[in-house]
C-alpha cells in the first residue's frame, strides 16, 4: 500500500498534486508520504504482535528527521550502525535505551559514547570487538548489554551487495565459533553476552530463508543453555521486500507466519524479539522526482536527461535496481500506467532515462518503455525511492544534495532544505593550521 495515486490526469501524493510540490520546492526532491509511514509501520507491529517485538527502525534506510520523528511518534525505537545515525535517533527524541547499534567498525569514541547513551544493546560483530568493547565499558565502569551476530550461512537469494548472511560476508561470527565465543566472553562483568542477532540480506522476496535461519538460531539457544548462557533477546535483523514491480514483495503476514512459528516458542520462554525493519517500512513511502533537461537520440539509442541520475540515487547504477519511472501528469491514454510494465502499451519505446553527470553508469533505468512524447520541462516520477534513496545520495560533480518534503493529507513540510552552492562548499571556506605535534598526540589518544 502506498498513498501516491493518478487522479484528474496527474499523479498526487496523498491529497496533494506533485506536481504543485515539485513547483514550489524545484526539482530534483524526494517526496514521503506520512500516511504511507504511519501505515506500514502498524501493518508491521500488527503482523509480528504475537511476539511483541521492539521494532527498531533502520535508520540507514532513510535517516530523515522528519521520518524518524513520524515513526517515534508510533512507538518505534531505532537500528543504528554509526554515531551520526544515534545521534540522529536522538534528534528525533528516540532515547538510547530504545536503539540497537550494529555495524563491523565501531570506533572507541562511538562505543564509548553509546555506553554513556544508555544503549539498549550493542550488536557485536567479532572477538576482536568485543574485546574493545568490554575493555572501554570496564574503563568507563559502565555495563553494557551485547548481542553476538551470528551467521546461519543461509542463502537469502539477493544482490551479493546486499547478502549478508553467509559464511563468506564480513558480518557477525558462523555458527559454529558462537558457542566457543560464549564460553570465551559470556561471563564478562562489564560486557554482559546475553542476545543473539541475525540479518541475513535484504531485500529478500521469500520466507523460506527466514524459517531456516531462525530454526538454526533456536538450535543454538539450546545449545548456549545447555552450557550455562542465557539468551535474553534475540535481534532478528529485517530485510523483508518492499514492491519495486507491482506486487513483487509477499505480504508481511506470510514473512510473520514463517518467523512466528518458530519465534514464538522461545517467547514464551521469556526471550524478547526486536526487528530492524528499513525498505519495508520507506520505500513505497517516497518518490523521486526529476525534471527532463533534454531527449536526444544516439544511434539507435534514445535518451531522456534528467537534473539528477546517480548522484540523487544510487541504486539502478550500484546494484542494477530496477525502479518504476513514469510521467507525473502523462496524457490521458498512460494515466493506467501507475505499475505498467508492459511493452507493449502504444505509443511507448525504449529510453534511458539518465543523469547530468560525467559517467556512463549515471543511469536511473536503461531500455525502459516510456511514452514517446516525453519532451523538456517534463516531470518524472522514481517510484519506490523512500529506501536507499536520499541515504546513499552523493555530491559528485559538486551537485547539492535535493530537497525532501513530507507530505501528510493537505499539508507538506519541506524537512530537508535544497543545499546550495555554499553549503558545498561550507567546510573548505577557512582553513585551519595544524601542529604537527597536536596530531601526534590526538592520534595516541584515538588509540589509547
């Protein structure tokens, strides 16, 4: 479900043209729809409600602060992987306690800060870090509660980008180094061992890995009993679809069922549940909108240039994602078009639809069917660009990042301002000398 529609011959975000949006605050923009927020999240918490889990919503997905206050304002703590990204949650009025902070590369200024947070739980990602870990909360004379990520080398079928729960991946510890880990680390005083966390890829369109990665979780907290550890919380981590292609993801019941099954049992025996959910919550709840600079034909190729490719979003061009792209206000025989993927609809042929930039792989969809009449000044719809989108958004070419608008019924809030020239520019406009001997020593105190 999403709440961006075709009416009166133009495409509008909840009750409110795009095209009025695009005009006020100029192009390119990312567009969210509250509404469609508001609605995934409690679809969410609704499906998984026999568990009770906290859902910690992955702030890298989207980490606007106005989408992160619409999910706090419904109850929803935060997954986070960097200090920004906390400090964000924080923002947003998300308190520590109510985060999970994963991520391989921690560094001590970003635990230590963590651990004075309140934490509700560090994700630990090896030995090595927890380690680190329980030394700084031991120098700190805090206690910090961890999780151990684990590995079920399971094969969720995704972009190998974005696989990240086989043995190969740089993520977490396998299966068969957890119980060794435990009788290693699980009694430590200052860093108390006592979850398991999974994530195994994402985006993932079947339930049959969640089934077998969590039957191989529940195997191990078995294990860990009989050797004397007490998992309290299990972080099942999220991944689950999100629609780029009609209805291309399995509705979240079928996801919950699979995982209930399983999950439920070891809730009732007391372990608590969170989920990481991110593009299953955002993705369908922002649009990308561009406006067409120039169409040229090239060969037998035809082109339609657009104000911003790669830069604005990534993913066509980093994992071959495929996004749907349509006229905001098409004539009326596209007006059906709201998911067409037919190639044979008249009147449409192949495009590229690409960026401004200095790079063949500045492309936002290649050979894709669009109407023929798509000519200069037009405005483009990038569908399903919540997820992934602004988050990976880049400044190559020294193009200023766009604006974001969250639109709830009639209203719309601009909750990112259009950077300019000057914000591009805002950290070299004065330099700082440097002693040598002050970097020395704020080096040995980094590493310390």
């Amino acid at each position: 479900m999403d709440l961006f529609t075709y009416r009166n011959g133009e495409l509008y975000v909840e009750d409110l043209p795009v095209r009025h949006v695009a005009e006020k605050v100029g192009t390119p923009c990312y567009i969210y729809s509250r509404g469609t927020l508001e609605e995934h999240y409690d679809r969410l918490v609704a499906a998984f409600a026999p568990i009770a889990p906290l859902v910690c919503y992955s702030v890298k997905s989207c980490g606007n602060l106005g989408v992160l206050r619409t999910l706090a304002a419904r109850g929803a703590g935060m997954d986070v992987v960097s200090g920004g990204e906390l400090a964000r949650a924080s923002a947003a009025g998300v308190p520590a306690s109510k985060c999970v902070y994963a991520g391989v590369g921690k560094t001590d200024a970003e635990i230590v800060a963590a651990i004075h947070a309140g934490i509700g739980l560090l994700n630990c990602e090896s030995e090595a870090e927890f380690e680190n870990i329980a030394c700084l909360a031991a120098r700190e004379g805090a206690t910090v509660r961890v999780a151990l990520r684990i590995n079920p080398d399971v094969d969720p079928k995704t972009h190998r980008y974005t696989s990240t729960g086989k043995k190969e991946t740089k993520f977490g510890v396998d299966l068969e180094r957890a119980r060794q880990f435990f009788a290693r680390y699980g009694r430590d005083r200052h860093a108390r061992l006592e979850g398991l966390h999974l994530h195994i890829g994402s985006p993932i369109y079947t339930v049959d890995p969640y089934r077998e990665a969590l039957t191989k979780t529940a195997a191990l907290v078995d294990d860990l009993a009989r050797d004397g550890f007490e998992i309290r919380s299990i972080d099942l981590g999220g991944g689950f679809g999100a629609d780029y292609e009609s209805a291309q993801s399995p509705p979240l019941k079928h996801y919950a069922d699979a995982i209930l099954e399983i999950a439920k049992p070891l809730y009732d025996r007391g372990i608590r549940f969170i989920l990481e959910p991110g593009r299953t919550i955002v993705a369908n709840a922002g649009i990308l909108v561009l406006r067409v600079l120039y169409t040229k034909t090239s060969g037998d190729k035809r082109f339609i240039i657009c104000d911003a490719g790669m830069n604005a979003l990534l993913r066509p061009s980093h994992y071959g994602s495929f996004h749907f792209i349509w006229p905001v206000a098409p004539d009326a025989a596209y007006l059906p078009s709201r998911r067409a993927l037919d190639p044979e609809i008249p009147g449409t042929v192949a495009h590229d639809v690409v960026g401004p930039l200095c790079e063949s792989g500045d492309f936002l969809a290649l050979d894709r069917m669009l109407p023929q009449n798509i000519a200069r000044g037009d405005l483009l719809a990038v569908f399903t660009a919540g997820a992934y989108g602004m988050s990976m958004a880049s400044r190559y070419n020294s193009t200023p990042l766009p604006a974001e608008v969250l639109v709830a019924g009639k209203t719309a809030e601009i909750v990112r301002a259009r950077e300019t020239y000057t914000d591009l520019m805002a950290h070299e406009l004065e330099t700082t000398p440097i002693e040598v001997g002050a970097v020395d020593a704020a080096l040995a105190e980094a590493t310390r």
